[in-house]
C-alpha cells in the first residue's frame, strides 16, 4: 500500500467542504414521482412495451438485439405514459416514461435466484456464470457512457491473459462523494465485489485504487482486505485520478500503448460503482435499477441519495432542499466533466454520479497566452493549446499529428485556463473527428 505520485494534474480544493459535509452522513433514499428510462444503445436493443403499459419492478422494456448487448429494464413499477426522445447526460436518448405506482411488485420470474452458496459471492460463481450475470441483470460500466459490462470480461477480446483487475475507487471531482459513501458504510461488500470481478477475469488479482485524502474509506478497508487476496493502491490526491490510462500507470507502473486498452497490458478498470451494482445485482437476483448520487453544490440539504436509474433530477433536487440560488445551473455529472442539465426532466442514468448546483460561468474566452498550464495539467501530455489553435485555423495535418483522439476527456485542460479557453470541448470535437 505504497503512495503512488503521478507527475502531472492539478490539485483541486472547489467542493471540499461541502463534499466533507456530504460524507458525514449516511445514503438517504427517494422514491421518485416519475422516471425517464433511458435506452443508451438503440442501435442494439429493441423496445418491446408501449404507451399505456403496465409494467412491474425489473420489467424488460427494451431487449437486447446483439450478444454485446444488455437488456433495459423498468426502475419502478407503474404505467408507461410516454415514449420519445429526452435530453440526458449522455445527450438525446429515447427514454420511457414510468408514472410510478409506489408499488415496488417485482416482475414476474424476479428475483433470479443465483447459485450463490453463502455470503462469499465470488467463490460460489465460475467466469462463465459471473458474465452471464453480468449480461442477464443489464449490467453497464457506470463512468463514462453506459455500455455493457460483460463483453469486456470475454478473453477473446484480449490480446493476453487478464491479471489484474483495478476497482476505481477514486472519486478526484470536486463535490462528488458517493463511492467513499458507500465504500464506508460497507466496505467488506467493497472487497466481495472486486473479487466477483477479477474472478470473472478467470484468475486475476483484484486491486482497490483510491485516494490518499478518504482516510475513513482507506481504514474500512483495511480492515475488510485482512485474509483476503485483494491489494490495496493508495494514490497522492489530484485531479484527473481514475480511468484506465492513470490507474494502470500509477497501480501498476505501466504504460498502455497509445490507442490500445487496459486489456492489453494484462489488466482490466472497473468503476467502484459498477462493482457494487453487480454485487447488488448477484445478491438481490435483480437488474441494474439504481444508483447513489451525489446531490451537491450550492444545495440546501446536500446528501447521498439512492435513486432509481431515470430519476429526474429536478425532483432529486428538491428532495434535497432545492437550490440556494435560483440562478445557478444545475449539472449533472461532476463539476468539471459534467452536462449542464437544462430543465429539472434530465433523467439519472447509469453513469450520473452526482447533480450539482453551480454558479453561472461569467467570464468569456480570451486570447491564448501560451503559459502551458494545459500542458502541465494533461494526464496524456497532450499539447492542448496546440490542438485547439490548430483547430481553428482548420490546420488537418498539423491537428491529426498532434493526436487528439488520445484525450480522455478529463477536462483539467479548461479548469487550469487562465484565458477561460474552452480547450477540453474542442478537443473532444477534433477527436471525434479524426477517429
């Protein structure tokens, strides 16, 4: 349980008092009003309810139509009241509108019942039933876009053996605290988990990654690793701390060949939160319906909440207490790589990890002033000051050999500018483009 220190990023105190506040607390619960589900792979799954239905907790609304594809399901039961296009963190989806009946009846043929032989999950499941879980229950990477689990865990995807698995667990945007929230009200369900997963990898060894700045989680986990054979990575603080390319270089001292994957130098990163939904999922014989979130910022009543996946987050909000300032805005995600979310209808999905009340930007762009702060913050030594002005002069050549389409996306890039230059958005357009 070395420190590790990464050479690069910015340190970021935004949020640190209200996020301190937040983990003082346990998770609440809120049972929503409505729920706008939405269907994050359509291109993949085909829906098989309408307007009128009426559906039970868990009920399939939308099937799956490719082997690496996952089915959707009902959050809350009730009547479906609408199908269409919505606006959500992950931009325009078809959801499905639930008017929540408050009656929680499973569907029927739910709960599963796993072969789970006592409270060890990961040593009751071979590989092959912990993907078929995986694929049975929904189950969706919870950071970044929300899309299938269990393809990632087939070894014929992999150019070698899987012999790591990286949960995590470190949380670097401000205000955001609902992994450490659960990490610390359960944190032997944390070590389960992180073997369920690297059981699914076949014989990897599964390695918790966080922050050196969650003392309480670090200490619950501690104690919940004792006999086990999951390690713990304590990394120095600073942001961007997470995704494939930071943990595997800062866990494991390696580099992933530039447009290759974690899967490709023997090790696979999976969220904290995808590892406690799956185990959720196992445990409860049910699918992906729910998540915590963060509910932050300028907030009343600021708190951890469990929500159905399709909560709008306008009535998440006032659970909460409701804005201080009317004239924010509300994000949903982090501060720094969230969605702004426009109207309070923006649903939950899988990969909100918190709603967050923020002041209104004020300031404009300006001139770039060549001072390389978005050079020291790059977790990719990215040069992004070039990339954008390269950008703008529409300069192909000179863009593509400066390789956007490594970004991550972090956004550390915009946060450091001192000319309020929108650097990281750019960057992801010049991306798209070249891949």
């Amino acid at each position: 349980m070395t420190l590790k220190i990464l050479p690069y990023g910015i340190r970021l105190t935004e949020g640190r008092n209200s996020r301190a506040a937040v983990d003082m607390r346990g998770i609440a619960t809120y049972v929503p009003r409505v729920v706008h589900v939405p269907l994050s792979d359509p291109e993949r799954t085909r829906l098989v309810v309408s307007e009128g239905d009426e559906v039970y907790l868990g009920s399939l609304l939308a099937e799956p139509l490719h082997p690496h594809a996952v089915g959707v399901y009902a959050s809350v039961s009730g009547r479906i009241t609408a199908i269409g296009p919505q606006e959500t963190p992950e931009g325009e989806l078809t959801c499905v509108t639930v008017e929540n009946n408050r009656r929680s009846r499973p569907a029927p043929g739910l709960p599963r019942r796993f072969r789970l032989g006592g409270a060890d999950i990961a040593q009751s499941m071979d590989s092959s039933e912990i993907r078929t879980l995986m694929r049975d229950c929904g189950a969706v990477r919870m950071d970044g876009y929300p899309r299938p689990l269990h393809p990632d865990f087939d070894p014929a995807t992999h150019k070698r053996p899987i012999e790591y698995v990286l949960i995590d667990a470190c949380e670097s945007e401000p205000y955001v605290s609902c992994v450490h929230a659960q990490l610390r009200e359960n944190a032997i369900q944390a070590v389960s988990a992180a073997r369920l997963l690297a059981r699914a990898a076949g014989r990897a060894i599964p390695v918790l990654c966080l922050p050196d700045d969650r003392p309480a989680s670090i200490q619950a986990l501690r104690i919940a690793v004792e006999g086990t054979d999951v390690r713990i990575s304590i990394l120095k603080s600073i942001y961007p701390l997470g995704g494939e390319q930071t943990l595997v270089r800062a866990a494991l001292g390696t580099e992933i060949p530039a447009g290759g994957t974690a899967g490709d130098v023997g090790a696979l990163v999976v969220a904290a939160s995808t590892a406690f939904a799956l185990h959720d999922a196992a445990k409860a014989g049910m699918p992906f319906l729910r998540r915590v979130v963060t509910v932050g910022g300028r907030i009343a009543d600021p708190a951890n909440v469990w929500v159905p996946i399709g909560t709008p987050v306008g009535e998440l909000v006032a659970f909460c207490g409701g804005m201080l300032d009317l004239s924010d805005r509300l994000v949903a995600g982090g501060p720094i790589t969230g969605r702004e979310a426009g109207t309070g209808e923006m649903p939950v999905t899988a990969s909100t990890s918190a709603v967050l009340a923020l002041p209104s930007p004020v300031e404009p762009e300006t001139p770039c002033i060549r001072c390389g702060a978005c050079v020291r913050a790059c977790p990719e030594r990215l040069l992004p000051y070039q990339i954008d002005d390269a950008l703008l002069h529409d300069q192909a050549e000179r863009l593509r050999s400066l390789h956007p389409e490594i970004c991550t996306g972090c956004g550390a890039c915009s946060y450091v500018c001192p000319a309020k230059r929108r650097l990281a958005p750019r960057i992801h357009d010049a991306a798209g483009g070249i891949r």
